[in-house]
C-alpha cells in the first residue's frame, strides 16, 4: 500500500500521545510499580490481567493476548483503520501532520480544517439549541417516533424559516464570512447578499468515524414546503459525499456479530436506531460508490442492503449490489413491500418483525433469480424457458459446485426443466478458459479452499517470521518464494525496508505500510510475542518450508509433464522431466525425502 505519512510523522504522533493517557480515557488503570493494570477492555474478566508499560509505550492483555502501542489500540477502541487513528490520535494533541510536503502550506491547510471543524460543531450546537424551543420540528420528530434521547444522540437539530439566523450566529463566534461560505453552509446572491444554504428544515448531523462534524443534511417537514425534500452539505475541504457513511460513527461500536445494514436516508437510521436497531449506515443521497464499499469491508463481513420498495428503491439496489459484489463482503439483499421503506417497516413491525424480515435475505444470485421471476410469467411455457434461458446466464458465475448445484435445483423447480440440463447449459456456456483451467499448486498465493497448506508448513512460516523479524539481518537469506501467504512477503519486504533506512525495525513504522487492521494485528502479535526463536530452530524451520516448497514443486511439474505428454510434445517433455530429477536430487542430497 502507499505510505500516507512518513515514519517520522508517526513517531511524532506516539510519541506525543502518552498511552496510559490515552488509556485511562476508555477504561480505569491502577499503578503497579512501573506499570499499570485494569480489566481488559477486549474480553470479559473477572481478575485485572491488562498492563500497559509506560517505559514501553505499548500494552499487553495475558488473558486473551492482545497487546500493541497508542494506534492499535485507538484502532480498535474506535474502530479506525491504520491512517484514521494516526488522524485522531494528532487531533487529539494539535499536531499538524504533514500533507503537502510544505511545512507552511501544512499549516495553514490544518488551520483552514480546524476552523471548518469548529465552525461545524458550533453550526450543530445552534441547530440543537433551535430545535429545543421549536414545537413545530419537536412535534414532527416525536410523531415519528423519534425520542428526546434520540434526539440528543443524533444531535439533531432545526435550521429556522429566516434568511440568515445562521450566519448571524456564526458572526458572534468569529467566524469570517470567507469561513462560513467554505463551509457552504452561508450562499451569497449575485449581488453579494448573503443567506443561509438550510431554512426551515430538521438537521442531520454528518459525523466521520474520527467523531468530527464535517457536514449536515437538512429534511422538509412538509410536502407543501417549497424546494427538495432532503438537501445535504456541497463538498467542501472536510467533506465529500463519495467517502462519508451516515452513522458510522454509531455503528461502528454495534458489530459484534460483524453485520452492516445499509439503507437509504436518515430517518430510516434514526427509526431503526430508536427500536434498538443499530448496526445501521446510510449513503449521502444515492452517492454509493466503491470508496464506501471499501470502508464497509474495513469494519464489517457482511451487509445487507435494505433499500426502499419502489422503483427508485431497486434501481439504488442494483447499482450498490454492483459494487459490492466486487468486495470480500458477504452481500445480501432485502426486498421491502412496495410501499414501504425501513422507516415504515419498523413502525409497523417493531424490533422483532424487522430482524425477522431482514433474517430472510435474499444472497445476490437468489435477488437476481427474483426479479427474473418477475420478469417473466412462469404460468407460461415462453415464459419458464426465457426464465430458464437467463437463469443460465446468472449462473454462469457462479465460482463453485455446490453454489451451482444449490441454484440449479432452484430454477428446475421454478420451470420444470431437468436440473441436469441446466447443469450442462451451466457448464457449456461457461468460456472455453474456464473449462481448459487447470488447478495447480502455488504456494505464493494465499491458501484457497481447494489448496490445503499442512500446518507444520504454516508453523515453520510462523517461526522463520518471527525471527527474522528480531533479527533483520536474516531477511535477505529467506527465499521469499517458500512464503504461501503474500501478507508475510510483503511484511518482511518492508521490514527489510526499515533496516535498510534505520538501521533497525520499529513496530510503529512498520505498521505505516499496512492498512488491514487483522494484518496489524497480526504484527503486533509477531513483535510483542516474547518467545525467543532460536537460530536452530529457525534453521529447521527454513528446512521444513524448503521441503513443502520442493514438494509442490514437483507436484506442479508432474501435472505438466502429463499435460505436455498428452500433446505429444516431446522436447517439453524432456526438460520438465529433468527438471523434476534435479529437485528430487536435492531433496535427497539434503536428506528430507
């Protein structure tokens, strides 16, 4: 991945951030001598076993065996990737991190979105205070189920009916009026008069996962009043629609079982928030877009689409589905009565009807079987077979055998053809490059399901990692080719990176390169691990990976000496042939047959 900042940037960031500081402000810590202890904050305990080293800057759980520095745990406190945590952890000191590799351009970007920051929250803080002492905006809230606790926890608000109360306010904060136009709150007319952008409307605070106001959506109460029914911020230097989710940073807390619903407006997340629904997120309009499918695979392993049912609904469906799709998401899609939308269904059906409606969502390939069906009308005999014939199509893409069996079965059912024809069908329409497609060994890809890596291979991978990652000096040895796992390649290329600059490896600068919060995790469990590999066994290690690697090797080559016999090619033959004796030469010479 690309370096966001420099290894001095986010040394300066830990170092300014003392970790019992930050600790204390998520948890309680009693001073053990040089130490600190508490209940760890990770798994539930009975007996205190989490320690945070003030010499060591880093903490350490001997109860479920996490530990790390300031950033994993902020990383996993407020469920931040890598980048994020180094933003709010400098956020929280006023350090200026550096952007534009201008020192004064640096300062005076970090100064422009500091003001735009404050100018928001203050922005907020009105809007609430309005609300409170305005019936007309608490009766539509409250007659939309929407609670006072709610209300708070939002922070909504109620941007009044007049031309410029906003701007007025913003006056008496100090704010310029070159502040309020960037913020696009405050518009000015051609003859430089200038307005507030929000009248008349409930107030949506937008809030990123670092906590920060960076933007607002405004809601008509009432058909009869004039302009679009919701209007939201423009884009400024703190915000774009394309990377905000609505409620993120609410949600982010509620993924214990690592599940986002995605619906379509504010008021669909607030309702389904006030009934106890809260793993909930938003898109900004219908601006979903691959930057925000990216963020959801950052924080959760499945979501559930629930869109409106009307027409407009199904149309932002497909196209979020389209996207997602090409995620390591688990995607699922539900299909709400025509007249209805989360908001409506909640009301209806309360807590347990919702859960209970979303249980039976559809996967992407049943969504797509369910609108053919409603294409077509399979009380007719045209109607099944251009069912079937475009079923066939949807199936087609399917990766695996059972998916291809579990489906098949579905449409033979629905048109009454053979569901080995449409397994045939199936397989012929596939192109002639997945048929031909031959499944090899390779251990420089991450383990498939198909390609089972033995465990004493994994665990001399383990070993020779963390050895070399104490003794740096060992990397340029390791032929990388023996790692399966592209994540280890990449971990030792840039550890050998650092030793190269510094001289030796630090955690914080090598978690800088990656931005996966399990692969940082990963790291700190390699470099807080205080278990000492010795150099026999990392030389046994090497031995063990060198004898899998040699193994699939000639596995490898056996397939294609069988593949180049069947064309006759004799020559490729020969050469593959003595290939393969050379390997098992050196096998035996090392005595690992």
């Amino acid at each position: 991945m690309t370096t966001y900042y420099s290894d001095e940037a986010i040394q300066a960031v830990v170092e300014a951030n003392d970790i019992v500081e930050v600790v204390s402000g998520y948890m309680t810590l009693k001073r053990v001598g040089n130490s600190y202890k508490g209940k760890c904050p990770f798994h539930n305990e009975k007996t205190a076993s989490f320690t945070v080293s003030i010499e060591k800057q880093l903490y350490h759980c001997f109860g479920c065996g996490v530990g790390g520095n300031v950033i994993t745990f902020i990383m996993e406190m407020e469920k931040l990737p890598f980048v994020d945590a180094i933003k709010f952890l400098a956020a929280r000191v006023n350090l200026i991190l550096p952007e534009k590799q201008n020192a004064l351009e640096d300062q005076q970007a970090y100064e422009k979105k500091k003001r735009l920051y404050d100018l928001h929250r203050d922005a907020a803080n009105y809007y609430y205070k309005c609300l409170k002492t305005n019936q007309q905006g608490l009766a539509y809230l409250f007659k939309r189920g929407i609670s006072r606790e709610t209300i708070k926890n939002f922070g909504l608000g109620y941007a009044t009916a007049d031309w410029d109360h906003l701007l007025g306010y913003l006056k008496t904060k100090g704010y310029s009026i070159e502040e309020m136009m960037g913020s696009g709150l405050v518009l000015a007319s051609e003859n430089k008069h200038y307005y507030d952008r929000f009248r008349n409307r409930i107030m949506f605070p937008i809030i990123n996962p670092r906590g920060q106001i960076v933007g607002f959506g405004g809601r008509l109460m009432s058909g009869e009043d004039k302009g679009p029914k919701y209007l939201n911020s423009p884009e400024t230097m703190i915000f774009s629609k394309s990377y905000e989710l609505y409620n993120l940073n609410h949600c982010k807390n509620y993924l214990d079982n690592g599940q986002i619903l995605i619906v379509e407006g504010y008021m669909d997340v607030i309702s389904l928030y006030e009934k106890g629904i809260k793993n909930t997120v938003a898109a900004l309009g219908t601006a979903f877009t691959a930057f925000h499918g990216k963020i959801l695979e950052r924080y959760a392993n499945e979501v559930i689409i629930t869109f409106d049912g009307d027409s407009a609904g199904a149309k932002a469906t497909e196209k979020a589905m389209n996207i997602l799709k090409n995620t390591n998401l688990n995607v699922k899609i539900v299909i709400l009565p025509e007249n209805e939308d989360p908001d409506s269904y909640v009301q209806k059906y309360g807590f347990d009807g919702f859960n209970d409606f979303v249980s039976k969502a559809l996967t992407i390939v049943e969504y797509q079987l369910e609108l053919l069906k409603k294409m077509n009308d399979l009380s007719q005999t045209d109607g099944r077979l251009n069912y079937g014939n475009e079923a066939i199509k949807v199936l087609r893409n399917l990766a695996t055998s059972v998916e291809l069996d579990y489906y098949s079965k579905m449409v033979a059912k629905e048109t009454g053809i053979n569901q080995e024809v449409i397994r045939r069908e199936v397989i012929r329409s596939k192109t002639n490059t997945n048929n031909n497609q031959t499944v090899e060994i390779n251990v420089n890809k991450k383990e498939s399901a198909d390609q089972k890596i033995p465990k004493a291979y994994k665990k001399a991978q383990e070993l020779v990692i963390q050895y070399c990652l104490k003794s740096p000096e060992s990397i340029s040895e390791l032929p990388l080719e023996y790692l399966t796992d592209d994540f280890y390649q990449r971990l030792l290329a840039s550890a050998s990176e650092r030793k190269k600059a510094n001289g030796k490896i630090e955690i914080n600068q090598l978690m800088a390169h990656f931005d996966d919060s399990e692969e940082i995790q990963k790291i700190v469990e390699l470099m807080m691990n205080e278990k000492e590999v010795s150099q026999i066994d990392y030389q046994d290690a090497r031995e063990i990976m060198k004898r899998f690697y040699n193994k699939a090797q000639l596995s490898k080559l056996s397939e294609q000496i069988k593949r180049a016999t069947t064309n006759g090619n004799d020559d490729e033959v020969a050469k593959l042939t003595n290939q393969l004796i050379e390997i098992k030469k050196m096998m035996k010479d090392n005595g690992r047959h």
